[in-house]
C-alpha cells in the first residue's frame, strides 16, 4: 500500500465539496448584491410606459438578484471546488469597487 499525496488525500475525504459549498453561498450573496445594483441602476433605462422606467427598474430589482444568485452560487460551487481563495478575491474584488463608487 503506498502514501497519499496531499490532493488524493483531499479527494478521498471529500475536502473539496465543502469549500465549494462555501463558495457558492459567498459568489451567491455577492451575485444577489450585484444583481439588485444592476436591476436598479439600470432597469429603467429605456423609459418604459409612459416614459416613466419604475416598472421596468422593479423588474429589474426582482429579476436580476435571482440571476445573480444562479450564476454565482454556479461559479462559486465551480471555483470553489479547486481554489476557495479566488472566490474570496473576487467577492472582495466586487465589494471594494462598490463602496469606492466604481461599480457601474
């Protein structure tokens, strides 16, 4: 019987599927934040009826933070399986460019 290395150890014990939990829950809250940001920002964009965009930008409040917790609990679950620690750099990546006023 030979050693495990240390990734065929993670695999064996299953290591990886906890931090890709944790992942997706973090790239999911951050994927909410910013579709909410996003679907307010610029939902009503194009006037809508009557040229008042509050429908649209309610649409948008209510249908971008469900897109932004699919794709990023997805690409949390996905980057976190391998490498929590880009997952952590972006969620902060996002924060830092939202509270500097740099997230358009």
């Amino acid at each position: 019987m030979r050693e495990l290395n240390v990734m065929e150890i993670n695999e064996v014990s299953g290591a990886g599927f906890w931090s890709a939990v944790s992942s997706a829950i973090l790239l999911g809250a951050t994927g909410f934040a910013a579709g909410a940001a996003y679907g307010g920002i610029h939902g009503g964009d194009q006037g809508g009826l009557l040229g008042v965009g509050v429908v649209g930008q309610l649409v948008g409040v209510i249908v971008g933070p469900i897109i932004g917790i699919i794709g990023g609990s997805i690409l949390g679950a996905v980057l976190g399986w391998n490498d929590p620690d880009s997952v952590n750099a972006i969620a902060t990546q996002f924060l830092n460019n939202f509270v500097n006023g740099n997230f358009k």
